[in-house]
C-alpha cells in the first residue's frame, strides 16, 4: 500500500519559515517524480514545486521562485519543501505528490498539511 505523509505545516508570521516533509512508502521512490501542490478553498490545486527522476531537474511556480526550495533524499525516500519570506497568500494546504503519470505510471497524493501565515 502506497503511503505519502507529510508533515512541517504549522502558523507562522509573514516573513517566517517553514519545512514541509514527505515521507514515501510502498513505493519505488527513485522512480518517481516528486511534486509539492497547495489548495485554497474555491481554488483549483496549484503546482509549486516539481524535483523529477532520475535527472533531478527541478522547476517552480513564478509565486515562490528564490523563496521555496525543493529537494529529495532517496535514502529515507523523502522529499522536502523548504519555505522561506512566507508570505500571507502562501497560506494553503499543502500537498505532497509522487507522480509517474508521463510514463503510464500512476500518481499518488498525501493527505495534505495547512500552512497558515498570519500576523
């Protein structure tokens, strides 16, 4: 059974930071294409970071380029956001995703952590 949990979401003020994590399981993590989405209610999912496999190539959406910063560790078959100037319309949910759609693989969600930040 395929498991992605995540966890580091939290209330921070503007200009804060924060550390999001993914840990996978029942998976072959290498494989993978590791995505960070974040919801807001009445808005459609958003990608924010990608980190793909094996070549590692990493993009970001325009909001939160020179703020945010993925990374995998393939060791603990973790994938990692780090968020840093947080802003107030950072605040979402944050979802986790493990993605081999492209290849005719499947694609599988976590359950999402709620990243508020607020003064």
């Amino acid at each position: 059974q395929v498991q992605l949990v995540e966890s580091g979401g939290g209330l921070v003020q503007p200009g804060g930071s924060l550390k999001l994590s993914c840990v996978a399981s029942g998976l072959m993590f290498s494989i993978y294409d590791m995505k960070w989405y974040r919801q807001v209610p009445g808005k459609e999912r958003e990608l924010v970071a990608v980190i793909t496999s094996p070549y590692r190539t990493i993009d970001y959406a325009d909001s939160v380029k020179g703020r945010f910063t993925i990374s995998r560790d393939p060791s603990k078959k973790a994938v990692y956001l780090q968020m840093n100037s947080l802003k107030p319309e950072d605040t979402a949910v944050y979802y986790c995703n493990a993605d081999r759609s492209s290849y005719g693989g499947e694609t599988y969600w976590g359950q999402g952590t709620q990243v508020t930040v607020s003064s």
